[in-house]
C-alpha cells in the first residue's frame, strides 16, 4: 500500500515538474513575441519619427534648397525641389513711397493725397505645389495686392485677391514639358521671375510693366525645357488681350485678361534663353496675336494684330548684378480701333533699361550682401506722335538706390526715383523716395 502511495505521489511530482516546463516555454514563447512586438514597435515608431523629421525639414528648414526651374522665381519653384507631395512657398513686399511735389493731375486734391506718404502691404502671395507623381507638378500661386480687397481695375488702383496661376506641369523629360492652365507669359526678365529678391530697386521696371505687361497671366499652353545644357525655351499659344480695354500711353497692359476667359483669340509666344558662361544669360522673347474680340457687334468688325520682341542678358558674378532689356511693340488698325473706342491709341512703341548693382561687401567674407544700385530707364510710348499727347508719353526714369539683403531671402531696399520729361512736355517732372521690405519663403 505504502508502494502505491510513494508511486502516486512521484507520478503527481513528475506531472507538476512538466506542467512547470510547459508554463515556463510558453512563458519564454510569449516573452519572445512581446520582445518581437517591441521591436517592431520600436522600428515603427522610429520610422514615424525620421519621417515626421523629414517633412519638418521640409517645410521648416532654412537651409531649403531655393534655385530657379525654368526661369521661374525660387520661391515659385519649390515645388520641383520639394521632397513632400505637398509644397508651400510664398513671397512678400511691404512698400513706403514719398513724392515730392507731385501736381501732375487737375485736381488739387489728387496731387495733395499723392505728396503724402503711402505706406502699403503691396503684395502678400503664397504659393500651394502638389506632386502627383514624379513628373506631374501642380502649381498655384494666389496673390493678394494691395490688401487684397476688389475693386474696379481703373488703371489707377489694382486692388485684389486672384488667381495669379495654377498649371499642371508634365515633366516628360528635361528636353520636353508640356504646361497646361493659367500661366505667367514667358516674356521679358521680370515677368517669369517676379519676386521682390530678383530685381535690385523698389519699384519693377517700368519697361517691364507698361509695354511688357507684368504681371502678364493668361490661360495657354507651353512646351518648355533645356536643350544641350544651356538652351532654355518656351514655345507656345495664349489667349490674345482684349482690345477693347487699351489706354493712351499704356500699350496693351490694361487688356491682360482674368482667369476667366471667352474669346476665339489666341497669339503664339515664344522664348529662348542661352547661358554663354558662369553668370552671364542672355535671351530674347516675341509674341503675335491678331484679336478684335470684345469690338461691338454694331460696328465694323476689326482684326487688331499685336506683336512684340525683345531680347535682355543678365550678368551675376564677382560682386556684380547687372540687368538690361530693349523691347518693342507694334499693334495694326490702330486709327480704326481708336475711332471705335474714342481713345488715341498709338502704334509703335518702344523701351530699355539696364540696371546695374555691385555688392560692395564683395571682397569680404561676409555672407551678407549691400548692394549699391543704379538704373536707368528709356519710354516711347508714342513712336509715331498718334496719341493726344506724344511728349508724354516719351520720358527717362533715373533710381539711385541700396539693396541690403541680411539673408538671400530676405531684402531692405531704399532709393531715389525720377521720371524726367521731355522739356515741352506739360508734365512736371516727378520724384519720390522709396522703400521696401521683400522677402521669399
């Protein structure tokens, strides 16, 4: 009997020693998927962090990569550098002007209300990138000028919030892009590349915006990219401008049309730039359109062709920064079109201008840079003496000026501005003291 118990109570041992090791390998099994779990777990959240890393250095960073695609303006091509899907970029200017002595206008109080000082946020412009896919681009910019509130464009005061593009891009390759919506008119040196750190004085070129018409926006298409290095060209069709909205002295710049668009008008544009050596490009631009669009139903239907080209270089090296431009302008049918319209409408027109700047920290080792800055500027805009008043519309403009730019995004600008008149002109000539605050992001 004592046999039977020692024997039982052994067997009842021996099953408890195994249940043991059965519970400590299934412990150890299960301790081992947890610390299989915590791994990966930690991996995850390793993955999450360098990716969350990755898109702040994207968007925060201030060591982002800022270079030109195209021409374009830095800020405006972020989105073909961005590592992100999504590409927020953007620019601004903040702008003092003091005439002196204005009274070029009958009205008193208009010349009184332009010898004080204007103080304005002139434009404040974000840009939204999206990247579909490796060679599809999204890219918008919206700008808000002059506080961004509509008004009636009167040729006097531009206030508004617009659309100023939004295209898709189709990179194919880098010999050939297709780029489709509402885009900058790649004419000229300032209209592609527009930002307040692209161009030395406080105001743009006069050339560039009352024959070129920057900014110039329409809806089109371009096929555009880098031929053996250093050619870069656009080629495409736009819509024309609308006749019916030209003014005296201002050539085609008020007929720019929205982004809304009804018209069977389109003109062919474009544009070639060739970099001859390390900083030193020159280019040259044409357009043709032929339109009558918004011409009366009632009167003589017209055919009012326009055509311009120019050619501009620009040099930056060794301190320097160095840009110049001639342009000219021809619109067909003008007595006709002036008739219909009741406007005195000229031709031919013409202009130039060169700006020079030397950073005079240059031989320095200093990362920031002062630029001492000089401009002149040539305007014809009545070639042929058709307007109501071609002295007027013939004058120089003179700037004298500093850039001092304590980052490559960032920029103070401060100058002196003159239009001289022809001495048998009417007008008087003008002169204010102008300052900005631009800046990219």
């Amino acid at each position: 009997m004592k046999k039977i118990v020692y024997s039982m109570a052994l067997l009842s041992q021996l099953s408890f020693v195994q249940a043991a090791d059965d519970v400590e390998a299934k412990l150890a099994q299960m301790q081992a998927q947890i610390d299989e779990m915590r791994s990966e777990n930690e991996e995850t959240q390793m993955s999450l962090i360098d990716e969350m890393s990755t898109l702040s250095d994207e968007i925060f960073s201030p060591q982002g990569e800022y270079e030109s695609v195209s021409s374009l303006g830095m800020a405006a091509s972020k989105v073909y550098h961005s590592k992100s899907v999504v590409s927020l970029g953007g620019y601004g200017e903040y702008g003092f002007r003091k005439f002196n002595d204005y009274k070029n206008t009958s009205s008193a109080q208009y010349n009184a209300d332009q010898n004080k000082a204007q103080t304005n946020v002139i434009r404040f412009v974000p840009y939204i990138g999206f990247k579909f896919n490796d060679w599809i681009i999204m890219n918008t910019e919206i700008e808000f000028e002059d506080g961004g509130a509509k008004t009636v464009d009167d040729g006097k005061n531009y206030k508004y919030a617009i659309v100023e593009f939004s295209y898709l891009d189709f990179l194919f390759s880098k010999e050939l892009a297709l780029r489709v919506g509402h885009i900058l008119v790649p004419f000229g040196l300032t209209n592609l590349n527009h930002e307040p750190v692209a161009y030395l004085t406080v105001s743009r070129p006069t050339v560039e915006t009352f024959i070129i018409p920057s900014t110039w926006h329409t809806n089109g298409a371009l096929l555009f990219g880098t031929l053996f290095e250093d050619f870069e060209y656009y080629l495409g069709t736009i819509s024309a401008p609308d006749a019916t909205r030209y003014e005296e002295g201002r050539f085609v710049q008020l007929g720019r049309r929205g982004a809304k668009q009804i018209t069977d008008d389109f003109g062919i544009i474009g544009r070639l730039q060739y970099s001859v050596m390390n900083g030193l490009d020159v280019g040259t631009s044409a357009y043709y359109s032929n339109t009558g669009d918004a011409i009366s139903v009632t009167q003589e239907a017209l055919d009012v062709p326009v055509g311009m080209a120019e050619i501009h270089a620009s040099y930056k090296d060794k301190g320097f920064d160095i840009q110049t431009l001639a342009v000219y302008g021809k619109m067909g049918d003008v007595e006709a079109l002036s008739t219909q319209l009741g406007k005195q409408l000229s031709s031919n027109v013409y202009g130039a201008y060169m700006t020079v700047g030397y950073d005079v920290l240059h031989s320095f080792d200093f990362t920031q840079r002062v630029m001492a800055v000089a401009e002149y500027e040539y305007l014809n805009m009545d070639v042929k003496d058709e307007s109501s008043a071609p002295l007027q519309n013939r004058f120089s403009e003179y700037t004298l000026g500093v850039s001092y730019f304590p980052d490559p995004k960032v920029v103070v600008k401060a100058d002196i501005w003159m239009r001289d008149y022809n001495s048998e002109s009417k007008l008087a000539d003008e002169h204010a003291f102008e300052a900005q605050i631009g800046f990219i992001f």
